[in-house]
C-alpha cells in the first residue's frame, strides 16, 4: 500500500473505529502518516511506546481499598487518558512488534474487549499500531496470534517515489535532492539490515540529507555528514549528482530563451534541468518554460511538468498548461 493509499486507510478507520495494524520496515514513514491523517481529521493522538511499557501500564497498579481487604486496579498516565477521552482519540501502539509477549498480552485485552479491570476504554477511542517485520532486524519477535487477530486489518506500507517527491515537495526538501531521487528513485528506499553502526538510504534518512543540506551543510563536510545520514554508496552517487547540478547553465536564461538553449543528452544533466526549472517555474514564464519542455523526451516532459504543478498549482489555472494538457490528454499528472 502506497503513503497516500494508507494516509485513506486510517482515516476510514479512525471514522469507523476500526483498529487497524501498520506494517513495513523503518524509516518508511508509518508513523508520520498516521501524525498527519490525525491532524487532517482533528484527532487526538496519543503514542504509546509498548516496547518500554510494563503490563501494568495496560491494566493500572494494584491499590488497596481502604477500609476493605481487597485491592483494585488504578489506571494512570496514557490508560487513564484513554479512559477519560471525550473526543476522537487514536491509541497509537508504535514498534508493537518489539514489545514482549506480556505487554502484548495486556494490550490485547484492550484491543478485544475495550475495558480492563472494571474500566471502560472511552467510546472516542480507536486503536491503531505499527511495527516493523522480522526481516528488518528491528528486535521484532512477533506479534502474539491472539493479537493480530484483534486487528480488523493488517496492511503493509511500502515506498512511492511519486508520494515521496509530493511531500518532499511540501517540507521544503533540496532541489537538487528531489531531482537525485528522480534519477535514481530505487536510492529512495536501498534498506539493507545491518549490525554495523551505519546508516543506509530510506525515505527517513533521505529526509535527513535534505534537512541538513537546508541548514548549510559545509562543502568540506559533504561526504562525511551526507554518508553519516544514509551511507556512503548514497553519498558517493548525490554528490556526483550535484556536481552535474552546480554546472547547470543559468536556468533563468535557460527559461527566458528556450528555443536557443541545447537540449542535454545525457539522463543525470536532464533530472537535474527538470529539477531546476519545475522549482523556478511562475506564472510568468511557464509559457518558455512550455516551449522548452516540448523539446524533452517524453518521459521527461511529463516529470518537468508534474514537478512544477505540484510545487505551484496556480499554474494548472494557466491557458498555456491547458494547451500542453490537450496535446497530452494520454498523460495523466
């Protein structure tokens, strides 16, 4: 299931109160997902952190009853919360998967009859989890039968190249980042389990390039720091990208002469002009910019164009991308 397809997926759960299970390995996005579909619907979110959690922390500490010789169950901290809501509230499980068979067991009584210990679970409340596969080599033992039956579906979250360019987009990722993941989008999601205490490329660590890139990374720091984030195969082919990227001609003189400026040859130099036109791309000059993209193979005319509508969508309101729209009716952006 795609980002955007699971995005759907949690917020019908979160309507329906279905309970759902997120599988997929890390630094995928599983949890940012499930952050946003909750702020799309304005829905509470509370994490839990199985994994760290006690059973206690599922069924309340034992407290005597004064004056009788019994004790009860008192809820405290996210059980108590979840108790009290009153209002549409998601009980996020996170790394369940790592979670011993105790905690596991205590959760599950949640999850099946929504009350512990004579405390009803509030109506408000959907419960929805996430956890990584045994493959990834994320200390998942597994998840206990009994538990991933409570769950009205498991779904599986895998990497999309065009989700992943849409929210890089959105949070402001590096240009020349964007266009690198264009021309080898299979880097986007390169997870290699590991022992070794090094970092390998995902949509996370990916997210990590971008962001210290944005904060003015040193050049004389650039393998290092961007090798550190997602591992040096990864480095050793952006900064390659970015070479070819930093030697682009001018792109605004690229835009204001579109008929006289050569069209590049080479896969890697057209990424990167795809990438640096759809970012300077206005109403103004989307009509060079037109011109200049009817001059690209089609494959790349296609990116070029999908790339500036999602960074400005003012420009589908323009006569000249109606025009390229009917002459690539076949095209679907």
């Amino acid at each position: 299931m795609r980002p955007k397809q699971l995005n759907q997926a949690i917020k019908f759960a979160i309507k329906h109160k279905y309970p759902l299970l997120i599988k997929g390995s890390p630094g995928i996005g599983k949890t940012e997902i499930l952050t946003q579909a909750c702020l799309e619907t304005g829905t509470e979110l509370i994490v839990s952190h199985p994994v760290v959690s006690d059973p206690t922390d599922f069924k309340g500490l034992p407290f005597p009853v004064k004056g009788e010789h019994r004790a009860t169950f008192l809820p405290f901290g996210d059980l108590l919360n979840i108790i009290n809501a009153d209002r549409p509230t998601v009980f996020f499980l996170d790394d369940l998967g790592q979670a011993s068979a105790s905690v596991q067991a205590a959760a599950m009584q949640l999850l099946l009859a929504r009350r512990i210990n004579g405390h009803k679970v509030s109506d408000h409340v959907v419960f929805l989890a996430a956890t990584n596969r045994r493959q990834d080599r994320a200390a998942v033992q597994g998840i206990l039968e009994p538990v991933k039956s409570r769950f009205a579906s498991i779904l599986e979250l895998e990497v999309n190249i065009d989700d992943w360019v849409e929210w890089a987009i959105e949070n402001d990722m590096p240009v020349e980042l964007i266009a690198f993941i264009r021309f080898r989008p299979n880097l986007l999601h390169d997870f290699k389990p590991t022992g070794d205490i090094i970092n390998t490329p995902n949509p996370r660590t990916v997210a990590n390039v971008g962001k210290i890139m944005n904060a003015g990374l040193p050049k004389n720091t650039e393998f290092e720091m961007i090798s550190g984030a997602a591992g040096e195969g990864f480095a050793a082919e952006f900064l390659g990208f970015l070479k070819v990227y930093r030697d682009l001609p001018d792109i605004e003189k690229l835009i204001a002469d579109p008929m006289g400026t050569d069209v590049p040859d080479e896969p890697s130099v057209l990424y990167a002009v795809c990438g640096a036109i759809s970012a300077s791309a206005k109403k103004t000059s989307f009509g060079n910019i037109i011109k200049y993209t009817d001059r690209l193979p089609g494959e790349f005319q296609v990116l070029l164009i999908k790339d500036a509508i999602k960074r400005n969508k003012l420009l589908a309101n323009t006569k000249e991308f109606a025009a390229w729209a009917i002459k690539h009716a076949d095209v679907v952006l």
